[in-house]
C-alpha cells in the first residue's frame, strides 16, 4: 500500500519508491503539507513547522481564539482565499453574494485502489488497480456549501505522484470559479533554483535556472496553447544540485491550453508552488449538482539530480501516458518533403524525393503543407480538407500508390484547428472561427483559429480527416497547429460563458483527438506547432511523439533537444536530418553531425535528396542502417544527460561540447554521442564518463563512423583504458561498464571525424 494513515498523528504518508509525501490533518480542520523527503517509515510531528502566533498573522475564528493558528504560517496542501492565509490562493469561488474568500475546512477521505480518469482530460493511467493507489479528500467551503475534492495518485514504482482538484456544487446556489489550481505545494525553505523551459519559434526550451527570492516568480501562457516560449513544466532543486545530485522536485502539467505555473517565496522563506489552468480568461460557473475537473499536474521527485528526475518523466510517460499501438512500437524513420519543396511540388518530384528516400532505407514518407484546397503559399485553403487537383491531378490515391508501391510508408500534414479567411469554409462558416462580436480578428500567419468548443465544427474536421486518412491509405499524421490565440471568444456563447472558451476549446480538441485516434488505431499520429509550440504531456496522452522544433540546424537542435529531454522522453522527440546552409541558421553542419544529433529521438531527414551527390547519398543510406540497429535503444532505454549546451548562470552561456548516453532498459546496449558546439584549437583536456552501463558488462565499442576506432582511441584515448587501446581488433576494442563509468573516456582535444562522435556500445 503506497498510502498510510497514520490515526494518531492524523498523518498520510504518501509512499512512492524512494519518496515520502507527508498530509496532515489539523486539528480536524485543516490540511497541511508537511515536507515530501527521501522515503521515510513512519513521521513525527516534531518535524512539523511550529504552530506558534507570528505578528500580523491573522486567527481563524474557528479556533475561538484558542489557539495561535494562522493559515498564513503554515504549510497547506490547497490554500483558500482572502482568509488568513495572504499568499496565492490555490482556488477562489464567487459565491451568490459576489464576494470571492474561500475556504476549505477538511470533510472526509477515501483511499482507492488504482486511478481513476478525468473525465474529458488527458491524464496518466494505470491499467491495474496494483501499479497505484489514490488519495481522495474533500473540503467544503461553509458559505457556498462547495466540495472541492484533491485527488493524489501514488505510484509504486515511480517517484510520482500525479494530482488535480474536482470543485462539485454540493450547495443550493450558482458559483462561479475564477481560480483554481491543480496542485499546490508548500515548500518550508526556499533555498533552491527555479528550472524553467523557455524560448520561442525555433528556439524552444532552453532551460533557465534562477535562485527562489521572495514574491512571485513564474511563467505562464496565454496563447491558447502550452506554447513555444514556455512549456508547462518547472523544477524546484537544491542549490548544489546537478544532474546526478541533489533534491530536485519537477512539476509538468498535462494540459496543452493556457497554464500557470509559479513559486512565491513569503515572509517566512516557506516556497509555494502552484500549477493549474491560468487564470486569465477563465471562469466557470457552476450550477447546482455540477462540477469541474482541473488537468492533472505530474509531480516527479529525485534524489539524486535532474538526470534521475528526467528519465522517471520518461518511464512514467512511455508507460502511463501515450497509448495505442505505438506507445512501444519503434517509430519509422521519415522523410518530409517540406523543407526539401516547400509549397512548390507535383506527383513527379514527390516521386523523385520517395525513389531516393527507399533506395536509402528510409520508411515512411511525409507530404507536407499544400495538398489541400488551392494552398500554394501559406495565405489559403486552412479548413479545405480536400486534394488540390490542380497541384496533384490524380488526386492523393495516386500519390499514396505511388509511395506505397516504392515500399515506404504515406504520412500527411494537417493543420486541422485552424481556417484560413480566404477558404470556403469559411466562406460557408464565417462565424465557425474564434472571435468576439464587434471586435476585428486579428490574423496570425494569414489565419485564424476554428472554435472547437462548438460541437459541429469538432463534427466536421472529424469527417474531414477521418475521409482523407481513410480514402488514401494514410499511415501517419502530422498535426499542426500555427498560431496563437486572440479575440478568444464563441459566436453561440451566452456572455456568462465567454470566459470558458478557451478551456472548452481543449475539451473539444481533446475530444476530437480521442475520437480519431481511436478510430484509426494503426495510424502514427505525431503533433507539431511551429515545431515544438505544444510539445506538453495534454498532447502525448494522443500523439506518442511531436516535432521538436522547426529548426533543424545541427547546433541548435542540441539545447532544443536536450531542453526537451528534461520531462519528455526521447521516443517523443522527432529530429530530422536537414540541408546546409541550414535554412533557419544559415549554418553549415557536417552531415554527419547532423544525424549523430538527430539520433537522439525518432530520427528521420528533410531535404531533397536529389540534390545530394553520391557520396552524401551513401553516407545516409549508413546512418539509416546504423539507426536501424540503435532505435529500440533510442526511443525506449534511459537517457542520460553527460555534458549539456547550456551553463546554469547564463542561457547564453555556451559550453564547449555536448555528450549524451542512451542505455537500452536491459543495459546490452549504448549509444554515446558527443558533438562538439565550437571546436577549439588546443582545447583542455578533459574526460567524460557515461552512465547508466553495467558496470560488469564487458562492451564493444564501435564508431560506425570510422573504420579505425581503435586508431581513434589509440590517438585520442591511451589513458586510462591500455586494455581498450591495444585490443588486437582493428575496428572494435572491448571495455568493462566499470571503466567507462568510473574512468571515462578522453575526450579528444581535437574532433578527429568532423564535429561529432558517435559509438555504439553492444554488450558481448
Ligand atoms: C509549421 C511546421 C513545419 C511545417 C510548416 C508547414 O511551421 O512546424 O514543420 O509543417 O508548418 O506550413
């Protein structure tokens, strides 16, 4: 059982592998937070923050003034609002009366077996009642009569616990939630560094490091999506914290629309942290008998650093997020045709592009943006879901015939929530869009969005998409999603409901995604929005991997990617191969760097292949063999972050080079790659030891990228591996998991191959 209760401390110990989560019940009253810690047997209520009267701290009148007790001293599991406690409220409620204060008084709790789903919300699951157990507590707010329900699943072997908050009206009269949060947690401290993913288009999740100081510090989005510029995930970790040490504790909601999440650090240095839907735009009323489910927050902790923290993101995601019949199926290596012809293609070059594409091994063909409507540019069409014939006059049969029939498999971009004004959808629909009555709508990449919350426009795309995919054979999807929300509103939405829009627009969308995906079960769906504008939990739960980021560069993609690898597995991160001069950058990238990098996630290219001479043709035709051999090891093994692009003091910061190690869950394979972010002349010396190897395997080592590792190592590595460096093989030496782990590898002062190094490790 991962959840006791202990009677006579009025305690629950939430137990997860290596963790303790500590509810109190106060005085029959109040639930507060106690600390969440290295695994413990039992607490002690001497570890407890004092109960003690602070100046300025107000008394709730429950007590009758016996006691020195004040919400705003104390650490809570959800705190109300407007009564003692002056920090960020957890839920705020307009009562009949109009006024918002709120508070929880502690009714009740059940201990359920397994997890129970969110209605209408992606959320993790488990498939048997054994791999979990749940926490339910309810409140009720006295005035309103209100239940507000925190729901806490404990998993048993993860270090997770996932939470959200249902808000029944369990009163006589209409309430109104302007606020409330899906997990709150009051850390008693605040000496730790705030973990963010930040960026924006092309540059998506760097992470940002910050120590905590007192008052608010968050990020949030308002975009009517998780967004490029910050993605819905924050970290809390001890100061000297890395990525193999320390307490760090991650926070990721599941929710792809408007999110908030904060720390404020108060009078007291006690650190609260809150995730949720973001307040702004939002209110839900609530008649009697009604109720409102917040999206899940996954709450992750590690002892031992941020590695450890990621990599149980990535189990707990793989096994208990995405589903289907991809959840662990390796994913096809691609070739898309957008940056290879952007608009500009017919049958014949999408034909040329595939013939190349299957003489190099590749698997599944990509047609881009443009089939559609009359879109030669990205001004149209958006809402036309049906074949361009102009452009491809035998129409989308014969294009996926004609990929069929070279032996890869057809995938096809939609951008299915969005209308362009010249369109006749919305020509026929003009009010099928987001907007508000009165107000111009704004025009973002020449488009606006659809209104999901409107049940025919959910209806429509689900023929629409469900007739391509099906006519046409199509074997996987991209799904896109270019701009940002504004003028959020619904033409059939009375003015009380207006500020619902934007949430409803995900149950829509969600419901959408459910509805096609479980329809169409063998088809690979893979989300994208401008690259990686929703590259959130809300959306794996359907698609089991996204577009990284619109830039392909080689260099770039070493933060984006690595950023990404924080909370979301490698099996999510789709990486392409693309041309240089990189078409965002400008840089030039040796190829093979650019498929070492791309090896990091579900790999695949996008440039024309046709303009490539012999040489560049065979060295993909290597990389695909190569990743062939590697994949399972990518998508599913343990991901360990060796040396990363970016400096905790500054994101600007660069370091010298970039090293990370794929292990293969029974640890018979590795995959070690290092590119190097600017070669330096003479650089220092340096050694770089993996992880996550067993340490009493004995490993080959194999650089397919050289037919002479053990020049390369005889050159580069003499120290401290003479066994490796003198092993009678000319292509492959042998080495214990011991040594590679405990003395490294040299790392060589000079590139010898190009910028990049990758070795495969098969355990003998
Ligand atoms: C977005 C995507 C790209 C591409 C274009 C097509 O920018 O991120 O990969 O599909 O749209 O318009």
């Amino acid at each position: 059982m991962s959840i006791i209760f202990d009677k006579t401390n009025q305690v629950f110990l939430l137990n997860t592998i290596s963790s303790s989560y500590i509810i109190k019940i106060f005085a029959n009253q109040y639930i507060l937070h106690y600390g969440w810690f290295p695994k413990i047997d039992e607490w002690n209520d001497m570890f407890a923050a004092p109960v003690t009267g602070r100046a300025m701290s107000p008394n709730p009148e429950i007590f009758e003034g016996k006691l020195d007790f004040s919400l705003d001293t104390q650490p809570q599991e959800f705190s109300g609002a407007g009564i003692t406690d002056f920090r960020n409220s957890s839920i705020e409620i307009k009562s009949e009366n109009g006024t918002i204060a709120t508070d929880l008084i502690f009714k009740s709790y059940r201990i359920l077996k397994g997890k129970p789903q969110i209605p209408g919300l992606p959320a993790t699951y488990s498939l048997k009642n054994e791999e979990a157990d749940t926490l339910e507590i309810d409140f009720m707010d006295p005035l309103t009569e209100v239940t507000v329900i925190l729901s806490y699943t404990v998993w048993k072997n993860y270090n997770a616990i996932c939470r959200h908050t249902v808000v029944k009206n369990t009163g006589k009269y209409d309430i109104c939630l302007e606020k409330v949060m899906s997990c709150n947690v009051d850390f008693c401290g605040s000496r730790y560094k705030m973990l963010q993913l930040s960026g924006a288009h092309a540059r998506e999740r760097h992470p940002v490091f910050r120590k905590l100081v007192p008052g608010n510090q968050g990020i949030e989005s308002k975009r009517t999506a998780s967004s490029l510029q910050q993605n819905p995930f924050i970290a809390l970790m001890d100061y000297d914290a890395s990525e193999t040490r320390g307490n760090v504790y991650g926070f990721n909601l599941v929710y792809s629309g408007n999110f908030y999440a904060n720390v404020e650090v108060d009078q007291f240095n006690m650190s609260r942290v809150q995730l949720g839907i973001n307040p702004f735009n939002f209110e839900w009323k609530i008649k009697p008998e009604e109720e409102f489910y917040t999206p899940e927050a996954v709450m992750v902790y590690s002892q031992n650093g941020l590695g450890e923290m990621s990599r149980t993101f990535h189990d707990l995601y793989r096994n208990h997020l995405c589903r289907g019949k991809w959840q662990y199926k390796e994913r096809p290596i691609v070739i898309n045709n957008w940056e290879a012809t952007y608009f500009n293609f017919n049958a014949e070059k999408l034909f040329k592009l595939a013939d190349e594409a299957s003489s190099a091994g590749i698997e599944l063909f990509v047609l881009d943006d443009g089939w559609f409507g009359k879109r030669n540019d990205d001004t149209s069409s958006l809402g036309d879901w049906f074949e361009n014939k102009e452009k491809l006059p035998g129409g989308l049969a014969e294009i996926s015939d004609g990929i069929h029939k070279r032996g890869l498999k057809f995938g096809l971009w939609f951008e299915p929530e969005m209308v362009s004004p010249d369109s006749n959808l919305f020509r026929n629909h003009p009010d099928w869009c987001l907007h508000i009555e009165g107000r111009s709508s704004s025009l973002s990449r020449h488009q606006l969005m659809l209104d999901l919350s409107r049940n025919e426009v959910v209806d429509y795309l689900y023929e629409r998409l469900y007739s391509i995919i099906t006519e046409n054979k199509i074997d996987y999807v991209k799904w896109d999603f270019n701009r940002s929300g504004t003028e959020v509103g619904s033409g059939t939405a009375t003015a009380a409901e207006q500020m619902k829009v934007s949430h409803k627009y995900y149950l829509g969308l969600y419901n959408l995604m459910e509805k096609i995906t479980s329809a169409l079960p063998d088809v690979l769906f893979e989300s994208c929005s401008s690259g990686g504008g929703r590259y959130d939990p809300g959306m794996l739960y359907y698609m089991p991997q996204a577009w990284t980021s619109d830039n392909t560069d080689g260099i770039s993609r070493l933060a984006i990617q690595a950023g990404s690898t924080i909370a979301y597995p490698a099996s999510s991160m789709s990486c392409h191969v693309s041309a240089v001069p990189n078409h965002q950058t400008g840089r030039q990238t040796f190829l093979a760097e650019r498929g070492h990098t791309a090896m990091a996630g579900t790999f695949g290219y996008e440039l024309d292949l046709n303009k490539l001479n012999p040489v560049e043709l065979k060295e993909i035709k290597d990389q695909v063999e190569i990743y062939k051999t590697i994949r399972k090891t990518v998508q599913f093994g343990d991901y360990y972050r060796l040396e990363n692009p970016w400096t905790e003091s500054s994101d600007a910061e660069i370091t010298d080079f970039t090293a990370w190690n794929i292990v293969s869950k029974d640890k018979n394979q590795a995959v070690f790659t290092i590119v190097w972010n600017y070669p330096e002349a003479n650089a220092p010396a340096d050694i770089i030891k993996l992880q996550g190897l067993d340490e009493s395997k004995k490993y080959k080592l194999t650089c397919p990228q050289s037919k002479t590792i053990r020049e390369f190592f005889r050159l580069y590595s003499p120290f401290p591996m003479p066994e490796a460096a003198f092993y009678p093989f000319e292509n492959d030496i042998v080495v214990s998991g011991d040594l590679l782990m405990k003395c490294g590898l040299q790392i060589p002062y000079r590139p010898h191959f190009g910028s990049s190094i990758q070795i495969i490790l098969n355990a003998l």
